[in-house]
C-alpha cells in the first residue's frame, strides 16, 4: 500500500501543467472483496490470461481519485475518495496547490465550475435529477 499519490495534469498539446505528491485517503480494498473479484475474473478468461492474472499484482487500495473536472478558470476538481459522507473535492490551483476544498452530499456530482460558481446535478429519491448553479466569493487562488 501506499500513503500518497502521484497526480500529473497534462493539457491537450502533452505538456506537463503540474506533477505534484499529495497525501490522500488510504481506503483498503478487504481481502475477499479481492479475492471474489480475481476468481470471478479468472472463470471468463482464458487459460493464458487467467494464469496472467494469479500472478498479477491487485492493488491493497482504492484508488483515491474519485472524479476530475477541470474548471472553466483553470482549476482542476478532484474528487476525493472517502468511505463516509460528505463527498470531498479538492480545488487545485494551476500550480496543482490545494487552494481550497469542497464538500456535497453522495447523491450530488459536480458538472461544471469556474472563478465563483460550480454547477451540480442532484438526484432525488426517485432519481430525477436537476441541475443547480452555486454561487460563492472566489478567491481566485492560482
């Protein structure tokens, strides 16, 4: 298992916008949850793939990056991966620095956001789903 994570936002033309270490969340994925999903893996594959698979190294850990939306102002979104609600974003800078944090409840998901305003999807009991614009003092933090 590991106690941080690598994350390198590149833009379209493959440059590298930022290459930072963070300290995420570690989530263990349980042992049988691992091992009902390599066996159930194993019975659809075939013989060369399934033995590729026993020796395959299945991660300890979820993966701690939930979602990503990159703003219309340039900041990047990233959902965090937690087992206990709220559902936490980071709002990264364009440095990749952690300008500022965002909490929504599960049945939310962020669609769009930008200097001041974040747009998010709710879903209902019945999953009918509406859209809501945010609206907040931006700081602006680049």
């Amino acid at each position: 298992g590991t106690s941080s994570s690598q994350m390198v936002l590149l833009i379209a033309e493959g440059n590298t916008l930022f290459d930072r270490v963070y300290p995420p969340p570690a989530l263990p994925i349980p042992e049988g949850l691992r091992d009902s999903v390599v066996a159930a893996r194993r019975g659809v594959l075939e013989p060369p793939a399934a033995r590729a698979l026993e020796s395959a190294d299945v991660p300890h850990y979820y993966s701690p990056v939930g979602d990503v939306v990159t703003g219309q102002d340039g900041r990047v979104w990233v959902r965090v991966r937690r087992d206990q609600p709220p559902v936490k974003w980071l709002v990264l800078n364009r440095s990749g620095e952690v300008a500022d944090t965002f909490n929504v409840v599960p049945t939310a998901r962020l669609m769009d956001a930008g200097a001041g305003f974040v747009v998010i999807r709710h879903a209902d009991d019945y999953d009918v789903h509406s859209l809501v614009v945010y609206r907040f003092a931006s700081s602006q933090s680049r």
